[in-house]
C-alpha cells in the first residue's frame, strides 16, 4: 500500500469522522456529563485514526491494540450518547483491518464490535433500538472489509505482475545485446582466421621475393601495407572483445523502465565493466534492491548511483519509504553478501523507523 493512498484513507476518514460529528454537537449540549464522555470518544477515536493509518503498511501487537481502542471509543460512545451515526465510525475500522487483517481475524472482530455497539445502545435507549440499528452497520462493515481485501490482493498482483515484466524485459534486453555482441565476436573471430592466415601468408612470400630479386619500392610498400593489415585486425579482433563489457546504466534502464512503483532513478554515467563476475555481481546487487524496494519498502522513489574511483566500484541505493527500526537479512541480502565477499567486497544496510533504507556496495575496482 504507497503513501499516497495511505493519505487518501487517513484524509477520507477524517472528513468522514467530522461529518459523524458535527450532527450531534448542538443535541449533546442539552446533557453536559454525557456529552463530554461522548466528546472525549470521538476526539480520542480521530487521534487513533490518524496514528493508525500511518502504519497499516508494519501490522503487528501495536496497530491491533490501536484498532481495537477505536472500537472501545465507539462503544464508549454509543454508551454515553447515542446519535444514530456512532456506527460509521466501526466502518472505518473495518477499512484498517481490510488492509491488515486476514478473514480469520477480521470477521470475528467485526462481529465482536458490532455486538459491542449493540450492547451500549442498549446500555443507553434499549432493547429494540439496539435491534434496530445495530444490524445494518454489520452489513456495511463486512462489505467494507471484503471490498478493501479484494483492491488490496488486486494491487499486490498488479504490482508483481509490472515487477516480472520489468524483470522480463531487462533479461530480454541483456540476451539480445549478448546475442549482438557473440555474433560480432564470432564474425571477428572468423576475420582474423581466415584473412589473417592470408596475411601472413602473403607477407612471408614478399619476405622470400625480397630476398631473392631485392629489395624495391614498390615491394616494400606491399610489405608494409600487409603488416599494417594484420596490425588493423588484430586491433579490430581487441575493440570487439572489449565490447563485450557490461554497460550498468543501459541494463538498468531496462530493469526499471516498466515498474509503476516506486520510480527508480539510475545515475551510473558511462560505465561498463569489464570482469564478468565483477558486472554480474553488481547487476545480482541492483536486481534484488529494486525487488526488496518494491515487496517491502513501501517506497514512492528509489536513487541508485554507481561510480568508479579511488580503484574501487561504489553502488549506494536509497529510497524514501518507512524503514523499520530492526532490519532482518533474508536470502535475498544474504546471497548478495556471500557474492560480493567471495570478490573482496563488502555490503552496508541502514534504516530506521520512517527513514527508508539505505544500501551501500562497495568492491575492488582492480577490473574495472
């Protein structure tokens, strides 16, 4: 879930939370002990909002426990003084546990609460108001919750659906520019067998006429020309295996070209390395940064950098997500520490609580 709709949902709530407010204002002024518990309730249960859906990315004890002093606060509130609107606020719950509860825990506590709406309505008219209105909120809370669960699954599939697409691409675009460039190299290859043998053929049959009739210029020329021809092939045979070198900065391009969130900026001007475990290392370091941005940073922007000095090869990433306070090492950050260990290099993680993570590579530049 991005910040963006985050915000859409925080700033949604609210207004919704106001509207449910504003009616009863005038009426609670005619009991002023109630009123104030009634009031309490529902500034209480804004602050909780607020709180809560800042975080509906991390679930865990805390959020639950927030979650549930919401639905406290309207009970409380129905309780103390009873309007008839008090039940929206329930709905609004059930849109967090949507985006954070599965089924086996977001049903039973819709239920509870709504029985526990049920119970302070009572509390406060009595039987047959609380049948009355506590049954249809019911309905709108589980067709909230459902509905938010459902965009939830279909934006975690859309997004990794763009993610293997981009992932697709990228290994489509490297294949292709590998093909290119075998194909130029067998081309090359054959160059210098074929003509090359001729050459050399050619220049040690001038070599033997020289010998034999004297030097003359004209021969010397043919001489000349002929160990400038092998010279320029042999130079043409070199260039095309350098060619071979992985450029960082178009792979990545079309790693990130096609994943909608968050947006990755590349800056690794005019680099192309020419060792392939150091390139392929490298290319493993970028693949699984953008992946961890996309399954779990929560992240609207992502900067990756790679420079080349000081004899050494330095990646640095950062995104502007949440971060977490303790970050684990999954496969994915474990396998890229054991590849660059076994070339001499070394991966640096920090983050904290709303400070994104930040990543830095750094490796031996010796062949670069």
């Amino acid at each position: 879930m991005g910040q963006e709709t985050l915000r859409l949902v925080r700033l949604t709530g609210l207004l919704t939370w106001l509207l449910v407010a504003m009616p009863p204002a005038v009426e609670g002024l005619e009991a002023p002990s109630e009123f104030r518990t009634w009031l309490a309730g529902m500034v209480a249960f804004a602050v909780l909002f607020a709180w809560t859906t800042g975080r509906l990315h991390g679930p865990g004890p805390t959020l639950y426990a927030a979650l549930a002093a919401q639905s406290l606060c309207v009970v409380v509130m129905s309780a103390a003084q009873y309007h008839g609107l008090e039940g929206t606020l329930l709905v609004l719950v059930s849109l967090q546990l949507g985006l954070v509860a599965p089924r086996r825990v977001g049903l039973p506590w819709i239920a509870v609460q709504s029985l526990g709406m049920a119970w302070a309505i009572q509390h406060h008219w009595a039987l047959r108001p609380a049948l009355m209105f506590a049954p249809p909120y019911v309905g709108f809370q589980v067709l909230t919750f459902l509905m938010v669960q459902l965009l939830a699954r279909e934006a975690a599939a859309r997004e990794s659906l763009s993610r293997a697409n981009a992932e697709l691409l990228a290994t489509r675009e490297r294949l292709a520019e590998s093909a290119r460039l075998e194909e130029r190299l067998r081309i090359a290859r054959e160059l210098h067998d074929a003509m090359g043998h001729h050459l050399a053929g050619l220049s040690l049959n001038l070599e033997a006429v020289g010998q034999r009739q004297g030097s003359s210029p004209p021969l010397e020329t043919a001489r000349s020309l002929t160990r400038r021809l092998l010279d320029d092939l042999e130079s043409l045979v070199d260039a095309v295996g350098r060619e071979r070198d992985l450029d960082l900065a178009r792979a990545l391009d079309a790693l990130v070209r096609d994943i909608p969130r968050p947006r990755v900026h590349v800056s690794a001007p005019d680099l192309a390395i020419s060792d392939p475990r150091r390139a392929h290392a490298l290319w493993r370091c970028c693949q699984e940064i953008v992946t961890n941005a996309v399954k779990h940073a929560e992240a609207e922007n992502l900067w990756i950098a790679i420079r080349l000095g000081d004899g050494r090869i330095e990646l640095t990433a950062r995104d502007d997500g949440n971060g977490c306070a303790q970050p684990t090492s999954g496969q994915g950050l474990e396998g890229m520490r054991e590849r660059l260990r076994e070339l001499g290099g070394v991966l640096e993680l920090t983050t904290d609580e709303g400070a994104g993570f930040h990543v830095r590579v750094i490796l031996p530049g010796r062949a670069a």
